[in-house]
C-alpha cells in the first residue's frame, strides 16, 4: 500500500527561537544518572482538539535524557494507567527485555553506556503508545574524548513525531479488524508542536533562539509512528515559514545518493571494527502483501482479503508467551519454532511484475544463530503491492551498513562496490523502495532478538522476525536466568538448582540457591 502525504504544513513548524529540552549541565562520566519516569494520563490540545494522552511526567513529548559515555543510567518507570508499558532504549545492546510494566507496578532500567554516543530515542514498545511516549536519547563523548568536530556551543534535540485526534489504539484495532490500512495522522510535529500551518496551531510551534556566532548541534530524529519525514537546511539571513515542496513518493534516489556518501569516523575514539569475514549470509525480502480475510467476512484489503506484511514471505504472529522465556526454559513447544527460511524458497523478480499470489505464511518462526556469528543479511524491497520504503530495526545489536541500491540485489557484482573501512554503523537502516541494503553483525549478545520495521502499520501486519543467538562457551556468554525482581504478576518462572549471578534486567545482582522463583 502506498504512502499518504499528509499537509505540507510540517515545516511550516520549523522556527526557531527558545527551548529548554535538553539544555541543562552536562554529565560527568562515570556517575549514575538517575530519572524518574511516571506514566501518567495527561489532557494535551492540538489542532483545536483536546484528548486524554499517555505520557512520561505528563509531557508530550517526554523527557530528554541525556547522558555520557562511560555513565550509568538509571530509570524508574511507574505506571500510573491501565496500559502495560515498557520502554526501549536505544543504543543498550546489552539490555534484555523484559515483561511488561502493568498499572500499579514500577520498574528500574539500569545499564552502562558502552561504546555508544551520539543521537538515539527512547520510546514505549506496546502497541502504538509510542505515538505519545517517546522522547530524546543524548550521548556525549566520555569524559576526555573530543567531539569529531568543533565542540558546538548547545546542542537541542529536534524531534519529529505525528498527532492523531482520534485515539491511536482504537485506529490500529479497527484496522486490524477490518484488514484496511490505518487512518493516517493529522499532524505532523516538532518537539510536539504542529506548526503555523495548522488548524489552530498558529501559536503551538516550537522555536529556537540562537546567538548570533554561535554553532548549535541539532539532534534530528524521527519518531513518527508510520512516515518517513523529510528536512532541508538552508543558509539564510532571515526566512519566514512557507509550504516546502515535497519530494515524489517515488523519488528515493536522491536519499540513497546522500546515504551512501556518509562514512564512519574510523578514528582511535571511534573505531568502525567492520567483520572482514563471513560466517553466515542470509537474504531476506521485505515487503507488503495480503492474507485470507476470515470466514464470512469481507475485509477492506486488496480484493476483499487483508494488508499483511512480511520478510521473506513469513507474517510474524506475536505469541501470547514469551520468546526468551520460552528459549530459556526450553519451552518452545507451541510457542515458536525455528525453520525461520534463510532465503525465499522461490526466487522471482522482486522489482518485476508482481507474482499472482501475493498471500504471505503465518508463523512465529525464528532463526538460531551461534554465538559470534559474523552475519551478513541482505535485505531486499519488494513490489508485490507496491515498492515502499521500510526502516528496519534490530534489537540488542549495532551493525555495519557495508552497501545499498536500486533494483535486484546482484551477488557477483554488488559487493566488489562494498565499503568495509569505514563505513557507518547503526542499529536501524532504511531498506530503499525498490532497492536493497547489506549489513554486517556480530552475534555476540545471546538472547532472543527482535528485528522488524519502524513503521508502526508495516509491523503491526507482521513484518519483523526475531534471531535466536546461541550462549557461548564463557560464563559471560551465556544468557543470564530472569532477575527475582520482574514486572509480572503471579508468573511461574521456574525451579532452580543451581547458582547464577545476574547482572542483566536493571542490574540486579544476586545469587540462587534451591529457590522457587516467581515474579
């Protein structure tokens, strides 16, 4: 299905003048910071239009956590609403996920800040509660390592996100319900503010003030549940808010073009250790196809069946226990298997005319990985409904985008183009619409990773997987036994007759002995 553009007002946000997010002292490295997170019920007006909203303290959006590298983080999450809540952090490899945070409960995420920096985001993983619960993720430099360029005098998140009127957990379950496409947002957002051109948005924009001389570090990110947004700097003395003139739908080549010249630093503070050799390499499509609508029913999909999405013809069904509960105690029996297929058994043109079947599988299949594995994955757009875009996310790693194009994937030819020095890494990559992108990993994280696409309604259909990575032979290797102190209520984990130490799931160490454990 294809995209929807929605108003060109969304620059129309793009003034500048003051903000407070983000701007308070810097962290010393070393230190834990700590932060409180009340999820909290919040009535917030956009558009002319009131509603009840989740939020983090009540702000939309929530607080910027800012952090170095070397620190500690610590965050207390209370939930005050009927919602389960969790949080994903980005840029925590090492964080496992946990169960989720039912009304009443708290929990502590708690983790070290390694070999990450930059700009990230954190955001609720239930549902489609991060169309409110997001917010920004700065890591600094650790204490000593210079900024790759002149140290800037502030640095200001600016995040996008969408505004919908209606509530976004009703829009996604009619859709799911009627097999159709969602309703699309009604606003675009900076930092939570639509902009000028809006409806009755003429003073909700975020502005900036800056001091002439100076130079200011804009973090930009995207935290729209189902668009890819566009921005263009412009060197000016002085420039009143206009309607921009959108790219084409179609017009990826000028995005790919600037993605592929950026590059890794690869200097002694930010080495690019790119894997040199190959273990395993996978080829997976992505893309969007249907599925049967159910019995006596007619759906609003594409000849009456319903909008699926999948990677290599696999729809992800979530299961109702969870995966790394299941892996752990060996309890994958109903719950997964893991013939997740490693290509598409038939091949055809992915760019060509569309097969006549576009019916995708059904299965929570996922696929076993050694530990250390050196991974390649070529991931490859298809055209079955229409070429689209999809920004995929692995959980749990970072990775190595060695190379991108236009068209099918060639095996002999598109990897002598492959950068293996210095190129940039990641933890999410957009596959181009009607192209391909190859990453490289490590499976050095044992545990049960998740990897799916970004946006919300893609995902929601099913297009994600998740990598099993096997324990290695070192004690820390091996997948730790699920902390005592756990966000879920009256859940048998299991008996233990052994001794583990935990340091995973908000830091919590102990010991267990003979313990029957519950949480």
């Amino acid at each position: 299905m294809a995209a929807v553009y929605k108003s060109t007002a969304f620059m129309g946000v793009f003034v500048f003048t003051f903000v407070t997010l983000c701007l308070f002292p810097l962290p010393v490295a070393g230190i834990t910071r700590h932060y409180k997170f009340d999820i909290k019920l919040q009535n917030v007006a956009r558009l002319c239009h009131a509603k009840s909203i989740v939020t983090v303290n009540g702000q939309f959006p929530g607080p910027c956590v800012m952090v170095r590298e070397g620190n500690q983080l610590s965050v207390k999450v209370v939930n005050h609403v009927p919602n389960n809540i969790t949080i994903h952090w980005y840029g925590s490899s090492s964080l496992k996920h946990i169960c989720p945070i039912q009304n009443g409960q708290s929990y502590v995420y708690k983790f070290r800040i390694v070999g990450q920096r930059g700009t990230l985001f954190w955001h609720a993983h239930i549902s489609w509660l991060r169309a409110t619960v997001y917010g920004p993720l700065i890591i600094l430099p650790g204490l000593g390592v210079p900024y790759p360029f002149p140290k800037p005098y502030k640095e200001v998140p600016i995040i996008f996100g969408e505004w919908f009127n209606a509530d976004t957990e009703a829009i996604i379950s009619q859709a799911l319900q009627t097999g159709a496409g969602p309703n699309v947002s009604d606003a675009y957002t900076i930092n939570g503010h639509p902009g000028p051109f809006y409806n009755c948005s003429a003073k909700d924009t975020f502005k900036l003030k800056v001091k002439p001389g100076k130079t200011y570090l804009l973090h930009l990110i995207n935290a729209a549940l189902n668009d890819q947004l566009f921005f263009n700097p412009y060197s000016v003395k002085n420039l009143s808010p206009f309607k921009p003139n959108l790219p084409a739908l179609s017009n990826t080549s000028f995005i790919a073009n600037f993605a592929n010249k950026l590059h890794g630093l690869a200097t002694v503070h930010s080495p690019a250790s790119v894997p040199q050799n190959v273990d395993k390499q996978f080829l997976f499509t992505v893309g969007l196809g249907t599925s049967q609508c159910w019995q006596n029913r007619t759906c609003q999909g594409p000849n009456g069946t319903k909008f699926a999405a999948a990677v290599n013809n696999v729809s992800f069904p979530m299961p109702t226990t969870a995966l790394l509960q299941a892996h752990f105690f060996g309890k994958s029996h109903g719950v997964y298997k893991t013939d997740f297929p490693r290509e598409l058994k038939i091949r055809f043109d992915y760019m060509g005319t569309p097969p006549n079947n576009t019916m995708v599988n059904n299965g929570t299949e996922l696929l076993v990985l050694p530990f250390n594995t050196n991974v390649e994955l070529i991931m490859q757009d298809t055209s079955i409904l229409g070429a689209e875009s999809h920004p995929l996310h692995l959980h749990g790693y970072n990775f190595f985008v060695v190379g991108q194009g236009f068209g099918n994937f060639d095996p002999q030819k598109d990897p002598n183009n492959f950068n293996l020095i210095d190129t940039v890494e990641r933890n999410t990559v957009g596959v181009p619409a009607g192209g391909w992108v190859v990453i490289l990993f490590v499976a050095d994280n044992p545990g049960v990773w998740f990897m799916h696409c970004h946006i919300d309604a893609h995902q929601s259909w099913g297009l994600k997987m998740a990598w099993i990575v096997s324990d290695g032979d070192l004690p820390n290797q091996k997948l730790n036994p699920p902390p005592m102190i756990f966000p879920c209520r009256e859940t048998l984990v299991r008996e233990y007759f052994c001794s583990f130490q935990i340091q995973e799931a908000g830091s919590i160490t102990y010991q267990i002995r003979n313990v029957y454990v519950t949480a």
